[in-house]
C-alpha cells in the first residue's frame, strides 16, 4: 500500500465509525476506514433504514384497509406484496451506503476494504498490510444477528431466521413467530401483521417492550392485539422442533406449556458482539464482564490509543448513540475537549404504529430510585389535531422532579412520536424544566401540543382536559 | 556537652517570642528542666526550659529582645567547656526559622490556616482553566453584578437550595452552569453526613473538590485571606431569661450567665450541624466529631480564647465553672497551650457591654464565629398589639470557603430555636 500510515483507523464503518471517521477528518486528522462489507453498516443496511422502508409500507396498508372509507376514498381490493416492498427497501439502503461512500470521499477519508486485525501499538493489519496510527485506532465493529441455541434456534435461513433474512424475504409467511419483544422483534410483528402474516410475538419478560414505560407497552399491546397480533409476555421458548418447512414451539407461560406451529420463527433476542478475532487480547484490550470492550470516560480501552465507541462499547446499541461516541472521540483525538456524552439522555425509538419514543426514566425506574416525582399526562383523545388525522392513539406522559421541576423521564406513544421525542431531548440536553416546556408556545393544531399539556398536567395546570 | 538554647515553639501558632527575663543568670548552674526564662509568645507568657546540663554559660538575647522561633538566645556547656566556636559558628548554623517552624509546626497535619491562601493560587488556575473556558478568575464582584450563565435547572435549584451561582464555574456548554456542577458544589457540604467516616480519629478530612478550591480562591482574592460573611438572628429571650433565673433560684454556686446558656446551645446546636464545625485546612476541610468551643475573653492588651472542651456533653454548671476558671487564668496570662487552643468554634460576647450587635473576626482555621449582642427589652409586633419582649441579637461571621449561606442560616436557625426554647438543652 502505497500510504499505510494514518492519525487514526477506525475499524467499521457503520453509524458509529463513519461519522468518527467525518469527524476526525473535518477536524484535519488523516483518516482511514476498514470495512468488509458495505459503507452504512448494520444501520444503514441491514437494520435501521430498510425496515423503515418495510414499515412505511405496513403503515400505509393499514391507513388504506382501516381508514380510506372514512376518509372518502373509496379503493378496491388491497394486496400486498412483500417481495416488492422490499426490493424499494433495498434500493432505499442501497441510496444510503451510496450516500455514506459519497460522505467520506468528500471529506477524503481513505476507505480500505477488508477484514481489520488489531496488532499491538496501534497497528492495523488488513490483509497482507499492516496499517499504522500515529494518533488512535478507534474499534466500532458492531453486532451481527444471533439465535437462541439454548431453546434450539439456530438460525437456519430459512425457517429460523433473523433480522437479516427477514429483511431480504421475497414474500411474507403465512405464519410467523417472533422471539423477543423488543424494538425489532415489534417492528416485524407490526410489518408482517400488515402483509398478513399470523403474527405470535413471544417476550420473556413480563411485558412487550420491556424497556419502555408499562404505560407504552400496555398501549402497544391494546393496539397489537386489535389489529390480531398475539402477544405472549412473560413466556419462554424452552423447546424447538425445526424443519425447513416450519417450527413447533415448546412456549412455558403462568406455569403452562403451549404448543404454537409456525412457518417461520424470528429470533430477536439479542445481537452477538463482533469482537471475536479481532486481536483484542494481543493487543492488550479487555473485556468487561458483560463482554463489552472496557472503554473509560474518554472510550478509551486498556490499551493506549486504541478506543471503542458504538455497540461494542456497551448498552445502549443504538445508532444515534454510536454516531455521538464517534463524533466525541474524534474531539478528544484532535485535541478538543468535546462535552461529555450524556448516556441519561438519549432517545430511544420503536417505529411500529404508533409509534413509541422515550427519554430518561420510566415510571417504575422513579419509584425504584425513590424520587419524589409527579406524572403529566396527556392523551392524543383530547388532541383537536390528532382527531382531525385519526391518529387518537397513544398519549404524552412526563415525568418531572416535584421540587426543581426537571424532567426525568418522558413517554411518547403517537403516530409521530419519533418525530416528537426531540422537544424533550433539547429540553433535558438545555436542563430545561417542565416550566420551560410550557412558555413555549406550541402552534396549534398540532401534536406537539400535547407535550405543552403534558408539562401543564404535571403543574396541575393542564388546560384541555 | 554544651547545648545551645534556641526560642522554642511554645504554641502551635508561635512564629517568634519576647525575652521577658532571663530566671537564671550567666554562670549559674543549671539542670535538665530548669526554666531558663520566661518567653511572652502570641498568647501567654510561657517558659523556656533548659534541654541539657551544665552552666549558663553565654545570654545571646537580652532580655526585652523579640526573637524568632529556633534562633540560637543562649548556651548552657560545663564550666571549663571552650564554648567559642559555637558562638562562632552559630550564626551559620542556625536553622532557618522558617524550616524551625515548620519542623515544629503542630502535630495535626496540613498547613494551618492562615497559610491556605498562599498555596491555593499556586494550584489552581489550572483547574478553573480546565473547568471553566470562560475563566472565572476576575477577583472582582463575585456574587454581585454579573449574572452567571446556568441552565434553567441549575438557576432553580440554586434558589431552592440558597446556593450563589456566582462561586460556581460551569462545566456545560460555553461555561454554562448546569445540574452536575452543583452537585459538585454541594457533595463536600453533604459528605459528613456520608456513613463512611473514620470515627475513632474523631474527626473527618475531606478533600477539596477543585469546585471548593475554586470559590476559595475567588472568595480570598476579593474578601482577603479568610472570605467572612454575615448572618443575624434576632432572639426571644423571655423563656432563656425566665430559666436562668429558675436555676440561680437554686442557690448553687456557680451562677448561671447567659454566656454560659449560649455556649451549651452553639455547642449542642453544632452536633447536629457539622458542616459548621470544622476547619479549613488549605488542601482539605475537617470536620469535627468532637465540639470545642472557644470562648473570646478580653485580657490587658488583647484577647485570648480560652476552650470549652466537649462543651456539647458538659452540664452548664460545668460549663459555668470551667469558663469561670479558665478566663481568671487568661487574664494572669497562665494558660497553657492546650487550654487556648484546639478549639472547633468561637463564641464572642460583647452583650454585657451594651453592644446591641457587633459582628467577630474569624479566629482561623475555625469556619465560624458568633458574636453576640446585649439582651434588651424590644418591641415586638404580637397580631395587632405591641408587645415588649427581651431580645437578643446573634451575628455569626463564616468562612465562605467552608459554610456556605444556607449552610449557616439552618445552624443559627437551630441554635435560635433552642435559646427560644432552653429545655432544648436537655432533649
């Protein structure tokens, strides 16, 4: 290789290394990417982009099937076609790594294809190269898709299958079963519930969504079930008979033990750090005992030079979150002092309809840290705009500190949540308090308004209801 | 074996003393712990023994003569000993005095108080640099005038809490005050109550966070060396008056003063509030366990601050007579060190003077002084009549870089609420 040394190599070029990558590069730094695969990662895709394409299509079926009656539009017959949604998905991810090759030529960064060792003293090899940084290597490797082998859920393909696969299936099964009620394993019920899958969601713990506020996970949950999606909580999948054809679950729920068939079954439960042979040992790097890369307040890892951001550098595995520890990281390496990232802080979204978004705390999260809190609530029935576009599902809940009014935590189930977690996201970043939120004047009509309401309810001073 | 005679530390805080006389006389034989002269030092005149045997042989200092600590004052040798080349060498191999008083400095460890101002800003203008991109370093106007940047949250709890936004620096965007540098601001005040404190030593240092090192700075660069301010309490005094006169009722010897009520209420009122009872100590703040009030008498030529000890577990008649004693002592000038010193907090009463309120100057490395004015009768508003009352008013003066306003107010608080209400004392 003609120029093999570099400020900084990142390994991966999914949402957390190349935005290090843009970063470090407008901040001067010589930058090189490693990828094997396509620019964009997992995010752009595998992940994050073309299910959003997929749920956009789910979204407009049901808006056409439930609502174009009422609406005064009249349409025939509505068939769907998974192989066409997804082949717009395709092209919509195949935009985007264009995109992001397109991002980093401009601010010239290299980009090197290949599988990237770590050696000792922030050395690189790629191949029969051995590339070296005179500043960092900076590891973003991400996660890939896992099964479940202890219930016998290998991924097979094509009757066991994971995010992966369900993202390339040419058309919808008829039946599927998803393990794991996360944010993925929602968003594909809601997808394949649309393209008229037999969905059966399986979670094990006590409630879809178990990270969210209860107050969001019931409310998906009512609308899952209205809309024919059968949700199991608090049910483990303790056996599997798998053929190509189809699988039998073994599922244990309230001491019982039921038997569900399926054409497919989704395993959503967890993704598989991409750490192995990597070279972390030789080079000096430790794992936590969660099996997270050891990174300090700055991401570094234990061994100098060598830092971590994105999945592999701990919960929460989200792109926003990735991309920020990017971005902070090639601060520090050109010598800014960047502000700390605020982990209490970052939005977490599920795109299936509505939509759920939170920030901070939930509820149960106050009570166990014993906070003196009072709850906002605003429901989207009350809203005039919500109404007018028959989107009356869901609701605003804050959560504000009783005596200096900051917001601990707020839960958005709406059409637009997505949209909408940001006025909170501004607020908490700003240490805005539920005051603040309410001097805003927020136009009228329109969702939005319901997080003013929501501050005012908290204050005991909501307006329309 | 000659031996030389240098002017010993007699006090911790003794820097140099006086030659009052000279108790023996060149030529004299002398032994092992005779008392060679008297020395007057900052706070009472001591004496200077004698650390080895032989004959007086040389007076260097006059009597009448100021001299530093470890500065060689005479020589003690045999009768027949060739002292000459110790007076001639002496001058070169005298120990600096500094290096003495450092050597002899107290046992209680870090630098004492009055030497705090000189290390801090040595040490921190890299910190506030770090912390701070907008350089908090402008000496002038802390709390007043310019209005510092902090977030709605951060400006809403400093109300709620008491707490000046102007002696914190930001760590948020631009210098910007937010959440976290308040919570820094008050982990220190909050750590006594901390469970994990070394209780056998009786005492707790905590290091200075650099936000403590900071107000410390700043406060010391515009107030002077020990950043005072002042908060007054007005006291009812009927029911305190009413019990003095029950327990002298009694009969008993001796009499109960006011002064004496108030040093049994600071010091139970300080147990309860040990953010307000301890020193500054430079690099860190102690905090004490223990409670020693001092108690300020007025002598001949100055003031001297005779110790309470344990005044928080001390009846009052204890506390009567050992105030009693020990200010008779003061005045003849007979204290010895431990009686004056060691003290955790100070009590000034210029009550009896008719002084309606005064305010004290910080005796350092204490954190806080109260001063307190004469018992007059008052009119005081009781719904829509004037009622005549006995009132007193309390001025306690704190070192900023240890209390903090709100800090202080909830300790006089208390101590008006016990005085208001002396069976208190008992609880």
């Amino acid at each position: 290789m003609a120029n093999s040394t570099f400020d900084v190599i990142i390994l991966g070029g999914g949402p957390a290394g190349y935005v290090c990558a843009i970063r470090a590069a407008q901040l001067g730094l010589h930058t090189a990417v490693v990828e094997k695969d396509k620019l964009g990662g997992i995010c752009v895709n595998i992940g994050c982009i073309p299910s959003k394409a997929l749920l956009h299509s789910a979204y407009v079926a049901n808006l056409i099937r439930q609502e174009a009656k009422d609406l005064g539009i009249t349409v025939g017959q509505v068939e769907m076609d998974f192989g066409t949604a997804m082949r717009r998905s395709r092209q919509v991810s195949e935009q985007n790594s264009k995109g992001v090759e397109f991002l980093l030529k401009k601010h010239k960064v290299t980009v090197i294809r290949g599988t990237g060792t770590l050696l000792a003293g922030r050395k690189v090899r790629v191949g029969t190269d051995v590339l070296s940084a005179t500043r960092a290597v900076v590891l973003a490797t991400g996660t890939r898709a896992k099964g479940l082998p202890q219930a016998g859920l290998e991924i097979n393909g094509r009757s066991v299958i994971s995010s992966d696969e369900a993202l390339l299936l040419d058309r919808a099964p008829k039946s599927i079963a998803i393990v794991g009620a996360g944010p993925i394993g929602v968003e594909f019920a809601d997808v394949f519930n649309a393209f008229g899958s037999q969905v059966t969601l399986i979670e094990i713990l006590p409630r879809i969504l178990p990270l969210e506020d209860a107050d969001s996970s019931s409310a998906i949950a009512k609308s899952f079930k209205k809309r024919g999606i059968t949700c199991l909580a608090g049910a483990k999948v303790t056996k599997a008979r798998v053929s190509e054809q189809g699988v039998a679950l073994e599922v244990e729920a309230k001491g019982k033990t039921h038997t569900l068939e399926a054409e497919k079954v989704l395993v959503a439960a967890g993704r598989a750090l991409n750490l192995d042979g990597l070279g972390l040992e030789e080079a000096g790097v430790n794992r936590s005992d969660r099996g997270f890369v050891q990174v300090d307040e700055h991401l570094q890892t234990t061994a100098q030079g060598v830092y971590a951001i994105g999945d592999i550098a701990g919960p929460p595995m989200l792109a926003h979150k990735g991309s920020r520890e990017g971005i902070v990281v090639a601060e520090w390496l050109a010598g800014q002092k960047p502000q700390p990232i605020r982990y209490d802080n970052i939005p977490s979204v599920t795109y299936c309809h509505p939509e759920v978004a939170s920030i901070g705390l939930t509820e149960e999260q106050c009570q166990e840290r014993k906070l003196d809190y009072a709850v906002g609530r605003f429901p989207f029935t009350a809203s005039g705009r919500a109404r007018a576009t028959n989107e009356t599902d869901g609701f605003v809940k804050i959560l504000r500190d009783k005596k200096y009014g900051e917001i601990l935590g707020a839960h958005i189930v709406a059409s637009h949540a997505s949209e909408m977690i940001h006025e909170l996201a501004l607020a908490r970043a700003n240490e805005y308090t539920v005051e603040e939120i309410e001097l805003a004047v927020h136009a009228h009509p329109t969702l939005s308004e319901a997080i003013a309401e929501a501050a005012l309810d908290s204050l005991d001073r909501v307006l329309h209801i | 074996m000659a031996t030389k005679v240098v002017m010993e530390a007699l006090s911790p805080t003794m820097e140099e003393g006086r030659l009052v006389r000279w108790l023996k006389q060149e030529g004299e034989p002398v032994r092992a712990g005779d008392v060679l002269a008297e020395v007057e030092t900052d706070k009472a005149v001591m004496e200077l023994p004698a650390r080895g045997e032989g004959v007086l042989r040389k007076v260097i200092a006059p009597a009448g003569s100021t001299v530093p600590v470890g500065q060689l004052v005479g020589i003690v040798a045999r009768p027949d000993e060739d002292i000459s080349s110790l007076l001639a060498g002496t001058r070169a191999a005298e120990p600096p005095a500094a290096m003495a008083r450092a050597a002899s400095a107290s046992p209680a460890a870090g630098a004492p108080g009055p030497q705090a101002p000189a290390i801090a800003p040595a040490s921190a203008p890299a910190s506030a640099a770090a912390a701070a991109p907008e350089s908090p370093v402008t000496p002038a106007a802390p709390s007043a005038g310019r209005k510092p940047k902090a977030s709605p949250l951060a400006r809403r709890i400093a109300r709620e809490r008491g707490l000046d936004l102007a002696l914190v620096p930001g760590s948020g965007p631009g210098g910007r005050i937010i959440k976290r540098d308040l919570e820094r601001a008050v982990a220190v005040a909050a750590v006594p109550a901390g469970p994990a404190r070394p209780r056998e030593a009786g005492y707790q240092d905590v290091p200075l966070t650099q936000i403590r090192k900071t107000i410390a700075r700043r406060l010391a660069e515009s107030l002077g060396p020990v950043p005072h301010f002042f908060l007054t309490v007005d006291v009812d005094m009927e029911r305190a008056w009413d019990a003095r006169e029950a327990l002298n009722a009694l009969g008993e010897e001796p009499k109960i003063t006011f002064n004496d009520i108030i040093v049994k209420v600071v010091a139970q009122a300080l147990k309860q509030h040990r953010a307000c009872n301890a020193w500054w100590q430079g690099e860190f703040i102690r905090y004490f366990d223990e409670v020693h009030i001092g108690v300020a008498v007025a002598v001949e030529d100055g003031l001297i601050t005779p110790v309470i000890r344990h005044a928080d577990r001390k009846s009052l008649r204890e506390i009567a007579r050992e105030t009693r004693d020990l200010a008779e002592r003061a005045r003849q000038r007979k204290l010895k060190p431990e009686e004056y010193t060691g003290s955790t907090f100070s009590i000034s009463n210029l009550g009896m003077m008719g002084i309606r309120e005064f305010t004290a100057v910080i005796n350092p490395p204490e954190a806080g002084i109260l001063a307190i004015g004469s018992i007059t009768p008052q009119p005081v508003a009781e719904g829509s009549t004037v009622a005549i009352r006995r009132r007193m008013r309390l001025t306690m003066s704190c070192d900023h870089r240890v209390i903090d306003g709100a800090t202080g107010a909830r300790f006089l608080q208390t101590v008006r609420r016990m005085l208001e209400n002396p069976l208190a004392i008992v609880w």
